[in-house]
C-alpha cells in the first residue's frame, strides 16, 4: 500500500476486500456478525470504511472466512495498520465531516451541485466565516475559527502544482444572491469565483432562476471519483447530523445522470461567467 494514500481511502479499500471475501465464502453480513459476537451494523460499517479497522478485527474475520493464504492475512493486516493513522485534518480536532475530507483529499475529480451557497473549495475567507457563523448561530469564535482553517486547507487540492483536483461546479442563482455577511463579502466573494473558474482544472456553470424547475431541486450533492480504478465513486449528500455516502454503482449511476441533466440546463461557462459579473457589479454599485 502506497503511502501517499490517505487513512480514509486506505479503510474504505480494506473494507471493499473484507466484503469480497465474504462474499466469496457466502456468508452474509448477519451471519459473520453472528459467528463473532458483534453487531451487524459493526460488519457493515468496517465494509464500507466508516470505522477503523483493527488488525484484530482483521484476523478474526480472515478466520471466519478461511483465508489460507498467509500472504493475503499479512497484506489486510497491513492495511489495517496503515488505514490507523491519522490524515492531516485530525490535527484540527473533531471534525465533523472528516470521512468526507478523506475522501476529498484523495479524490481525482469532483462534482458538485449547490442550490443555495457557494461550495466550500471556492469560498474566500470572509464568506466562509459569515456562513458559517450564521448556519450554525450556537458554535463558539474558536469552533467557527478552527472550521474555517479546515476549509481553506482543503482549498489547497484546487492550488497544487501537481494533480490539483479537477472540479466541476453547477451553482443556482440563489447561491450567488443570497447575501452571506454583507454585500462587500459577497462581491469579493463573486470576483474570487470568476478568478478561480479561470483556471483550466475549475469549471462553474450557473442555472438562473428563469430555467423553472430541474433535476438539483431535491438538493445538495457531490460526485467523488478517484485515480485508483480500485476505489468506486461515492456520492456524498450533506445531513444536518450525520451524513450520506452512496456508493452502489446504481445510485451513483443515477446522481450522475442527473448531474448531465444539471450541466445541460445551466448557463454554459462564458454565459455563466457573465451572469456572475454581473451579480458582482450590482453589488459593488450599492
């Protein structure tokens, strides 16, 4: 195992291999929980990456499943012990929303779909700050600090010099008139997502309001894909406590289409950029 390869990616990868073992030995989740005295939801959460993986859990599972081959139960155990160390976002604290920053800062290309805010990679500081002082009105100075921090060091994956992440935008006109702080943040805000979608690796499309109904009304998304063919994509839908990770190929399949279906819509880039200076001269004349 490579070890550029973030602990988040490293668990989700150890637990695609745990499932195709059981299910290669026909076993389902119920019965191999059954055989160890744990929860199933236990089973189905080391499968899916959500939880760390012990080297104990490791060998007890290789166990049940009558893994011979001591080269295999040494490379899992291995995997396990790499996926136990920690990305660069623990060192902010609890954060929560890091499986998906793991994710994020192993992925290869993202999509994204917001109806009402401008994403977090292409936020300014000062945006960023009043968002999320007013989403979540009871979290102290420090919390919000700290929160902020995280964004703008997820922000490097758009800036690197190597592989930067390729990133593909579709916005409602909402989120470009929603005054987040004051219309002086939002001006700079709107310039700073011009300059960003300048560059070659930075898409942003806009849908205006007089294109009515369309696919992104149910809300929020991303698409995460990777560079490793190994690693499936994963669609990610924000929750107020707790977050989505859809990852079947079916309903990956279908948030796809949909998202076609949202870039088709929208404004095409040179009329999207348009729109959004204008928005951001209305603001500066006020």
């Amino acid at each position: 195992m490579a070890s550029n390869v973030n602990p988040t990616v490293r668990r989700r990868r150890l637990g695609q291999e745990l499932r195709r073992l059981r299910e290669l030995k026909g076993m389902t989740a119920e019965e191999v929980a059954e055989r160890l005295l744990v929860s199933q939801s236990k089973i189905s959460r080391l499968e899916n990456g959500r939880r760390s993986i012990s080297q104990r859990d490791v060998r007890d599972l290789c166990n049940v499943y009558e893994v011979e081959d001591q080269r295999i139960v040494d490379s899992l155990m291995q995997m396990a012990k790499d996926s136990r160390q920690q990305g660069w976002w623990h060192t902010f604290g609890d954060i929560p929303y890091s499986v998906y920053i793991g994710l994020e800062t192993d992925a290869a290309s993202l999509r994204v779909y917001d109806p009402q805010v401008v994403p977090g990679l292409l936020q300014t500081r000062q945006y960023a700050e009043a968002l999320i002082a007013g989403a979540l009105p009871e979290t102290a100075p420090a919390d919000i600090e700290k929160r902020v921090q995280v964004r703008m060091r997820r922000q490097e994956r758009i800036t690197a010099a190597e592989n930067p992440l390729r990133l593909w935008t579709v916005l409602d006109e909402a989120a470009l008139k929603r005054v987040v702080g004051n219309r002086t943040i939002m001006r700079e805000q709107l310039e700073h997502l011009m300059e960003q979608s300048q560059l070659p690796h930075v898409t942003v499309q806009v849908i205006p309001f007089e294109m009515g109904a369309h696919p992104g009304l149910n809300g929020q998304y991303a698409i995460l894909e990777f560079p490793d063919a190994a690693d499936s994509s994963v669609v990610y839908i924000e929750g107020v406590t707790s977050d989505l990770y859809l990852e079947k190929a079916n309903d990956v399949q279908k948030y796809s289409v949909m998202y076609e279906h949202l870039r088709a819509q929208a404004l095409n880039v040179e009329q999207s950029l348009q729109f959004i200076s204008k928005i951001a001269k209305e603001y500066a004349d006020d």
